[in-house]
C-alpha cells in the first residue's frame, strides 16, 4: 500500500539477523578480546597500549543504508554522507604496532616461544582470547548466515515487485528533475563521494527520500526479503540452528569478561 511517510530501514530487521552479529554484538566481543588479551601480556610483563576502542561510524544499524537513503532528517542536512557517523569527517589514527617482545606475545608469529621464561600460546594472547570466546569455531557471524544474507539482497533487488517500485521511485525523481534508474544508484553518485556534502547532493538526497516513501519501496522490498530470507532459513535450518548457538555461547562467553571488569 502506497503512503506519504518513508518508512526508515534502521531499526527493521530481517529474519537472517537472528544469525548475525549487531554492532552491539561485535563492540560486546570486541571489549571482552581486548581485555582478555591484556591479562594474558600481563602474564609476560609485556606492556602494549591497545589505544581507546574505535569510535561508532559509519551505518547505524546491519539495515540502516541497505534500501538506500531512508532518513529525511539526515537527507536535509548531510544528503548521502553519514553526519556525525561519517568516516569521512572522523580520521582515526590506528594505535602503533605491537614490536618486539609484545608482538610475540600478541601474536605468536615470531620466535622465541617463550617470552620472559613463559611459553606464548598457539597464535599469542590474541589466538589465546579468541580462543576463550568462540572456542574451535570462528569468531562473529558465520560463513553461511553472512552469505545467505547478501544472496537474498541481489536476489530480491531483481525481483518482479522490487523492480516495479524502483521504476515508480525513478518516475517519481524525474518528476523532480533527477534521472536515476533505481535507489541504490544515486547513492553511488560520483559527485555525492567528497568529504562534505554537496548544495546538489542535498537536493537529490530530499526527493529520493520522499520518492521512496511516495512509492513505498522499502515496505515492498522489506516484505519480499523477508518472505525470501524465511524460505532459505528453512532450507538450512540445521546449519543455522548450530551457527546460533555459536553466537549466543559467544556472546555469553564475552559478557561474562566484561562484566568482571
């Protein structure tokens, strides 16, 4: 059903996203290795300044961008660029590389084996943290749910009823004055991929945003990826079904760390 409200893509979420990890999910495990792997090198009397956790950049949510622009406010003031979440305006200075003795103990990729008359673990405190996370598995989402994710984004984007809206929203932006043949192109507008936003680029980034919500592209598409993603979850329920379990012990593992801090 048409409407005059976009309906943001931030905080929906598809069924495949039981499977993945949130960014809270990742920023959780991350601060649980980050602390797992200091209290090994303190077993070494190595120090390593890890330097302070990344800043939160970039999309706000696994959704957020992934039917285009959905965020009027934003389309106003920043058009296509992320705001106060943009990379692009946030520099980070990446902390020094580990050398010498700590490399060895973070790491394991340099001999000795022994740091300080203590034997470094298979891949250093870094494998050893990993390790007393995800256990023999792999640390974060799973192959399976990470591809089965991004098969069910190119195969709705080309389904029938999603190319029918798309063709409705570029009708609705040639009204406006802008030629774009659907709303995942204009965002890859070379003029729109500067530092800062564009007068231009807040002109497009406003009609896109209400042709989207004219033409409802992100309720149709959200319905159709939705009815696709339960179907390929119930063809590989089994493997799933173990990579969630994963995810939760994971999960479990790393808020047990953070919160004997």
């Amino acid at each position: 059903m048409k409407g005059q409200t976009l309906l943001s893509s931030v905080h929906l979420e598809l069924p495949i996203q039981e499977y993945l990890f949130s960014d809270a999910d990742l920023k959780t495990v991350k601060q649980a290795m980050r602390t797992l792997a200091q209290r090994c090198m303190h077993r070494y009397d190595v120090a390593y300044d890890f330097g302070p956790p990344a800043p939160a950049l970039g999309p706000r949510s696994l959704m957020d961008r992934r039917y285009g622009l959905t965020d009027e406010q934003l389309a106003r003031t920043s058009g296509y660029h992320l705001g106060d979440r943009d990379p692009r305006t946030h520099p980070v200075t990446p902390p020094t590389p580990p050398v010498g003795k700590a490399l060895t103990v973070l790491s394991g990729k340099e001999r000795p084996v022994e740091v300080n008359g203590v034997k470094v673990p298979s891949h250093g405190c870094a494998g050893e943290a990993e390790r007393k996370i995800a256990g023999s598995g792999r640390l974060g989402s799973g192959d399976l749910a990470q591809d089965l994710n991004g098969k069910s984004f190119l195969a709705t984007k080309a389904d029938r009823r999603v190319t029918t809206v798309f063709r409705a929203w570029s009708k609705c932006m040639k009204g406006k004055g802008f030629s774009y043949p659907d709303p995942l192109s204009v965002m890859d507008d070379k003029r729109f991929q500067g530092r800062t936003p564009l007068p231009e680029e807040i002109k497009v980034a406003t009609a896109d945003v209400a042709c989207k919500g004219r033409t409802n592209v992100v309720g149709v598409w959200f319905e159709v990826e939705t009815a696709h993603q339960k179907s390929l979850i119930a063809k590989n329920e089994s493997a799933l079904g173990a990579a969630l379990k994963a995810k939760e012990s994971q999960l479990a593992a790393a808020a047990a760390v953070n919160s004997a801090e």
